[in-house]
C-alpha cells in the first residue's frame, strides 16, 4: 500500500493510502490528522483507480470548485462526483447519509 501525503488549502497535512491490486482495482483512504507520509500534491494525476467524491453543497470547509478542480484533474475515467443538497461537511443530517449510502451502495456494486 502506498503512502502519501497531501495539504489542503489551509495548510492542513491530509494521509492518503493508496491500494492498487494486480486486477485494476483498488481502494484510497484519506485520512486527517495523520503525519509522517511524505508529501504528494498532485495525488489526483497519478490515481488511475475508480473514485467516488461526495460533497454537501452546503460545505464551507472545502468549497465546491476546490471539489471540481481535483475531480477535472483526476486521470481516471471512472469517476463520479455527488453533490449532497443542503449537506453541510460533515454530512450530520440522516436524510443526507441515507443519500449518501445509497450513492455509496451503487458505486460498490459497479466498481467492486
């Protein structure tokens, strides 16, 4: 499993692991408050696995077009962007997780 380390827009150091198996499949996990990765600022021009981004329209902490630079950037041709109505970032509301199970769910099925 790779390791990388990423920042975000105010600074912050992001951990992403990166799980590329032989069959084409893989899996990214990003995790906050992690340290000790080293540092990759342009992940999304070398994922060339499928990604799912979810994102509440109402997120103040990571803007929308900051979503849609990184989703535009990504080399993969399977990719889906999701945008959760009145979802705040930490998506607290259940009608909002329900939505986004469902999204989850399907995007499983198709990719895994």
């Amino acid at each position: 499993m790779e390791k990388v380390f990423i920042k975000n827009r105010k600074g912050q150091k992001i951990s992403a692991l990166i799980d590329e198996s032989k069959n084409q499949k893989g899996l990214v996990f990003i995790l906050h408050g992690l340290g000790g990765f080293k540092e990759q600022p342009h992940i999304q021009t070398f994922i060339k696995i499928p990604v799912l981004l979810i994102v509440g329209r109402n997120d103040e902490s990571t803007p929308l077009e900051h979503q849609r630079i990184l989703f535009d950037a990504l080399k993969t041709d399977n990719k889906e962007l999701h945008l959760i109505k009145g979802a705040p970032h930490a998506f607290s509301d259940k009608v909002h997780l329900d939505e986004i199970y469902d999204i989850f769910d399907k995007w499983i099925k198709k990719y895994l």
